[in-house]
C-alpha cells in the first residue's frame, strides 16, 4: 500500500520535472538511475531514499524542503487531493507565466489581482 507522503513526494518530483522541462530519462541520467525507477518515485510505488532526494533535489534545482511543502497537521490525504499543482491546467499556466519575461510577468500578475478582487 502506497504512504500517502511518499505519493505526495512523488507528485513534487514530477511537477517540478515538468515545470523546468526535464523528461523523466533526463532526470533518471542525471542521478544515475533508470527512468522506470522516476516512474516509481512519482506514482508513489517505490519510497525515495534521503541520498536519492537529495541528488534529485540538486538535479531539479530545489531545497529538499520543497518535496514535503503541502504536508501539514492536517491528514496527509488531504494535502495531496488539495495540491493545486496536481491540476495540469494549473502547471501549464505556472510554466507559461514563468517562460514571460520579468517586467510583463509583473503586469500580467497585477492584472491577475485586479480581476479576481472584482470577482
């Protein structure tokens, strides 16, 4: 049975992946592993080792704090059915607001505010 941390870990390690545009054979070579080994990490099945998330961490460019933001006092379940980054509409706008440049970003993030305090 899968532990609803290490599902939620998995989840971290494949957003973040995708967000900076890594395959899952790219990370996998990087750490020198094979990229089944990613597809484990990510759906929950395998734990990931303090080393491993560590090399994982440095690879994709993170703290390894980053892999457990989400988990609180609340039920582990819960953080994960709530992680907004597991909505893939959601990562394609994060990775297309982030491909703007700075000064547009900034524009487009006030115009963001402005809109949803008039919602």
């Amino acid at each position: 049975m899968k532990h609803p941390v290490d599902v939620h870990v998995g989840k971290r390690i494949r957003h973040r992946r995708w967000m900076v545009g890594m395959t899952q054979q790219q990370l996998a070579d990087s750490v020198g592993i094979k990229f089944q080994q990613i597809q484990k990490y990510e759906t929950g099945m395998n734990r990931v080792s303090a080393s491993r998330l560590w090399d994982i961490a440095r690879t994709l460019g993170v703290s390894i704090s980053f892999f457990f933001e989400g988990l609180g006092a609340e039920s582990t379940e819960t953080a994960v059915e709530t992680d907004i980054l597991a909505n893939k509409e959601a990562m394609e706008l994060v990775r297309a607001y982030y491909a703007i440049p700075e000064a547009q970003r900034k524009r487009l993030f006030d115009l963001a505010r402005v809109l949803s305090d008039a919602a």
